[in-house]
C-alpha cells in the first residue's frame, strides 16, 4: 500500500531544505539589566525551612560608594608611621546569616559530648549536624576555661570567624587574646594556621587600633616572621630597644639563638638579662649607622584585611599602611650576630667554661662598649655564692687539694700488699691490676695518639701559624701570610675545624689585630707543634 499525499505536499518530497538540521536563531539578544538585585533568605540553623514566594524581599542596591575612613598613628611601633582604614558602604549582604547565627550562639555554653569530626573549606554554623554543632560548643566552652580539647581544623576557624565577625559583643582588646590563645595552642597540631593566623592577627591590631601582642606571640616569634608580609608590625615594638624590644630585634636579625646554647638551660636567667643588657648599646649603634629610618626607608603597603576568611560586608575593609621598610640589612645583622656570640663567651669565661664561640668581625668600638659593660658589672654577673658552712661541718668536707696521681697509685699499692697478707695466694690472682696505673698508662697512650693525629693533620704552615701565635709575635705572623698569599680567616678557620675533630672544640678566637690561642688549650697546642 503507498503513501499517500496531499496535493500540496506532492513536492515536498524533493525539499531538500527540509531534510537539514535547523538554524540557531540569530536574532540579537536583549542586554542584561544593569541593576543589581539581592536577595535575603532567613534560615535556621537547623534545617532550611523552603520559604513563599511572597516572602521573599528583592532590593536594588545603589551605587557602592566611598564609607568610612579612619587615619590614626600607631602608638608603641617606631616603624609604622600611619594607618588608613576605609569601609566601604553596600547592600551586599555577604555572610549576614552567619553573623546572625554567631550573634545568637555565642553565650551557648557545651555539655561533655563524644567528639565527632568536621571539615569544611569556609566553615558556618549552617553546615554543622546536630552531633558536631554539640561538640563545638563543648569544645568552645573548654577553650573559655583555658582546656584545650581534641579538635578540628574546621572548628578552629568557625571560632576564630566568630571573633573576626562579632568586634560588638566581642571587645578587640579581649578578641586579640583570644585569638592568639587558641593560635598558640594548637599551632603545632595545625601547622597550616600560621600563614592565616599571622595575617589575620595583624589585620585584627590594625583595623582596631591595638599594638602588637608581644607577650602571647613572643614563644614562637620566630617561626611566624617568615609568613608575615608585614613584619614592620610584629618587629615594630624594637624601635626603643627597651629589654623586651632588643630581644624582639635578635629573634630577627641575629643569626644565632643563645636560647639554644648547651649552657642556657642552666643559667638561663643570667644569660638573658646580661646578653640582652650587652646588646642594647650595639644595636642602638648599628640602627644608627644604617639607613632604616630614613626618608628612602619609607614605603607603603594596602591590602584587603583578613584574606582568605569568612568576613562579613560590615567588616570587611581596606588597610593602607605607612611604614619603615625593613630590609634584612646585612650591617646590622652581622653585627647582631657578632655580638651576641661575644656576650656569651665572656659569660662562659667568668663560668670557667673552656669552649668559646667563633665570633665573626666585629669591630673595635663595638667590642669596647660590650667590655665596658662586663668591666662595669664585674662579680655581679655571677650568681651568689652560697652561705659559709659553720666551721664544725668543713671537717666533713672532702679535702680541695686537687687529685695527685703518684701519692693515689702509692695508696692503692699499699692496700693491695695488705690484701696480699689477708688472703690466700689463690684468691689474690683473682683481682685485677690497680686501676689508677690503667688509668694512667690509658691517658699518656691518648695524648700520644692525639699528637700525632695532630702532626699529621695540620700542613707545615699551620703548625708555623700556630708556634707564632704561642710566641706572640705578629709580625712573623704577617710575613707567614705574605709568603702564602692567605687570609688569616681561612688559615684560622682551617685550624679550628682539625681542632674541632680532636678536641671538640675551637683553639683559636678574633682579636683586635688578628686571631690569638684560647688560653685553655695552650698545652694542648704546644704538644701538636714538634
């Protein structure tokens, strides 16, 4: 049976037009409305309830225009010169329903519950389930009574956003502490929280007006700095060079840390309060003579205050700072460097400690304000001596003669006749030769051994180096180096690495015109030249 057609769809057949996909409609399109349009949606914390259609509030917001400015001169930082925060005004209601939640739960006190784990990129209130929103609660109402229970890295910025958000029912003076609290507690759990922390800490200060919390972040000072892009402000408190600043200004530019010297544990009181006070009078040289606070020192820096957090429109804001651009001066640090490694050895030396620090250059007037500082202290420096025991309780006291060997070895061999005559022949041979002559013969058998280890590490011209330096005589000490075409560094610093392997120790320190013998080793080295 064929198909049939109508009349006028016998041709139709033969449209090949009608066989090809349709055209997309070219025709332009309308432009989008220029007006801006939000929408506010009121929620639970529990479950979104769906809301009409009536309710719903559609706002054209104007035009964003220029909000508030405030300029202000921080107090206490010498190297912040002016700060300018500006807001801006707009109807752009970023995270209202987070600060409503927060407003709401923040005098909400937790109940002991299980732990129950969370993780969110931008944690809020909204995202928690019943279990988790218990537990942050509990764990919050621990962080109020300075409990610092297991947590998570989400729990941690849901409660600094808090902070951050809520600058009217929490006063920024108690936000700040709060803030570092919570940071150094779980800092070394969290490693990633420093890089946020210490930007957020600093735009937290400087939209409020406070100064740098040098207390609470002075433990772990040192670790943060290489993540702050504002060091002037963390630093910023050295500029009076009172003890808490000079300590401030080591933390950054000396290179070595006294706090990690084997001999700190033990007189850590004595060595912080006399290199700190030996310091001061050097660095307040060294800023001098460096050209930090100078016109063409001066910089400025604006940037959008708490990046990368969960900031509500009503804070967020710009921050525009004046300041001293400190640059890692190499003058200063060397300097700083130089002069605590001398501190610390004229501690060691009133100590009676024999190994001394190698103490880069540094140059005579600064040595003489440190000896000024030591002469003028003298005795003091040391701890007190303890009180004289009554003269009954000396004659218990071991005697202070000192150890001679040959009257030991005398004693020992007369106790060991006395055995002879006590016991028989046979229990005799069971005990072993004195041990002090052992001891002896051990002791020359190393001193052997170490000179010629020494005769065999050190070339010719150290060995004439260093009877030079035994006789005093610097001007063979300068013809030595003419003739071998060397820096007395590098022949010094060559000795004291041997040195290092045989002793475990450096045998030769900086002096005014050269390097001189550390008086404590003069027998050994005698022993090394032949």
């Amino acid at each position: 049976m064929g198909i049939g057609y109508a009349d006028n769809d016998k041709d139709s057949f033969w449209d090949l037009d009608l066989l090809l996909p349709r055209k997309k409609n070219t025709a332009p399109m309308k432009p989008f409305a220029s007006s801006v349009k939000t929408v506010e949606v009121c929620e639970t914390a529990e479950h979104p309830p769906a809301i009409p259609k009536e309710e719903l509030r559609l706002t054209t917001p104007p035009a964003t225009q220029e909000g508030e400015i405030r300029e202000y001169s921080p107090s206490g930082n010498r190297l912040l010169l002016q700060v300018r925060i500006t807001r801006r005004r707009s109807e752009y209601n970023f995270y209202g329903q987070f600060c409503r939640d927060a407003e709401r739960y923040l005098t909400v006190e937790g109940e002991p519950c299980p732990f129950a784990p969370f993780f969110s990129y931008i944690p809020q209130y909204t995202q928690l389930t019943a279990e988790q929103r218990a537990y942050y609660f509990y764990w919050r109402s621990a962080l109020r009574r300075g409990e610092y229970l297991q947590t998570e890295e989400s729990y941690f910025y849901l409660y600094v956003y808090e902070i951050i958000n809520l600058p009217d029912l929490i006063s920024p003076e108690d936000g700040v502490l709060m803030l570092c609290k919570v940071w150094q507690a779980y800092r070394e759990r969290f490693p990633r929280i420093d890089k946020y922390m210490t930007e957020w800490v600093c735009d937290y200060c400087l939209v409020h007006g406070l100064p740098c919390p040098e207390e609470q972040i002075r433990p772990f000072l040192t670790k943060i700095l290489p993540f702050a892009s504002l060091r002037e402000f963390y630093l910023g408190g050295m500029g009076d060079f009172t003890p808490r600043g000079v300590e401030t200004a080591l933390a950054f530019f000396s290179d070595y840390r006294w706090q990690e010297s084997r001999y700190a544990d033990a007189h850590r009181d004595m060595f912080q309060t006399h290199i700190i006070a030996a310091v001061t009078p050097v660095l307040e040289r060294l800023f001098a003579d460096s050209s930090l606070f100078r016109e063409s020192a001066r910089s400025r820096k604006t940037h959008d205050a708490f990046c990368g957090s969960l900031c509500a429109h009503h804070v967020k804001c710009r921050i525009e700072v004046a300041y001293y651009a400190l640059n890692d001066i190499s003058s200063v640090r060397a300097g700083a460097t130089a002069a605590v490694k001398y501190a610390e050895n004229k501690l060691r030396a009133l100590l009676a400690v024999k190994s001394r620090l190698s103490v880069p250059p540094l140059g005579e007037d600064l040595r003489t304000l440190m000896d000024a500082y030591f002469s003028r202290m003298g005795d003091r420096i040391l701890p007190p001596v303890a009180k004289e025991l009554p003269a009954y309780e000396k004659l218990y006291d071991a005697p202070t003669k000192g150890v001679d060997y040959a009257r030991a070895i005398r004693i020992e061999q007369q106790s060991w006749d006395t055995t002879k005559i006590l016991v028989t022949e046979e229990e005799c041979d069971v005990f072993e030769t004195p041990v002090l002559v052992k001891n002896e013969e051990k002791n020359a058998a190393d001193l052997a051994s170490q000179t010629a280890q020494a005769e065999s590490s050190f070339a010719e011209t150290e060995r004439q180096y260093l009877s030079f330096l035994l006789e005093h005589d610097r001007a063979a000490v300068r013809r030595l180096l003419a003739a071998i075409s060397a820096m007395e560094e590098e022949l010094a610093e060559s000795i004291n690495e041997k040195a290092t392997e045989l002793l475990g120790d450096i045998v030769l320190e900086p002096s005014e015109d050269g390097y001189r013998l550390i008086e404590d080793y003069t027998e050994e080295v005698s022993q090394w030249i032949p």
